[in-house]
C-alpha cells in the first residue's frame, strides 16, 4: 500500500516537473516573441517617420519644379488633383 502510495507521488512528481519545465519553454517562446514584436513595432514607427520625411521632401522638390517650370504642369488646382491621386494610391499600399 505504502509503495503505492509513493508510485502515485512519484508519477504526480514528475508530471508537474514536465508541466513546469513545458510552462518555463513557453515563457520564454512568449518573452522572445513579445521582444520581436516590440522591435518590429519600433522599425515601423521608424519607416512611418522615414515616409513622413520623404513626402515632405518630395513635395518641396515638387513645389520648387512646378515653380520653375509652370506651363508643365497645369494649374494648381490639376496639380493638387494629382497630388492627392498619388498620396492616396501610395497610402493604399500601407
């Protein structure tokens, strides 16, 4: 009865040895994810700023050009249309 007794205790022993260790492995798979995530999160934030950047730079370039060289480009209301046109199929690719 004792050494049955102490079988059973044995197996439930090492049944929480395996639970705990698998439960230790998925903290860490957890810990390492979550890290990525962050990272990933921060090089899109840095990306945004980076587009953010180059819009404005494009745009100031643009400007400038449209300036030197009007009859190029139509009116600023055309000009305005197709700025719009271009932002809005770069921001359906995001």
């Amino acid at each position: 009865m004792a050494m049955t007794i102490f079988l059973i205790l044995a197996a439930l022993v090492g049944l929480l040895a395996s639970a705990l260790s698998c439960l230790t492995r998925l903290a860490a798979t957890i810990e390492k994810q979550s890290r990525q995530i962050e990272a990933l999160q921060a090089q899109t934030t840095k990306i945004k700023v980076t587009m953010d950047t180059m819009r404005g730079d494009i745009e100031a370039i643009t400007a400038r050009w449209e300036e030197s060289e009007p009859e190029i480009f139509g009116t600023v209301e055309e000009r305005m249309q197709r700025w719009r046109e271009r932002l809005e199929d770069f921001d359906s690719l995001n």
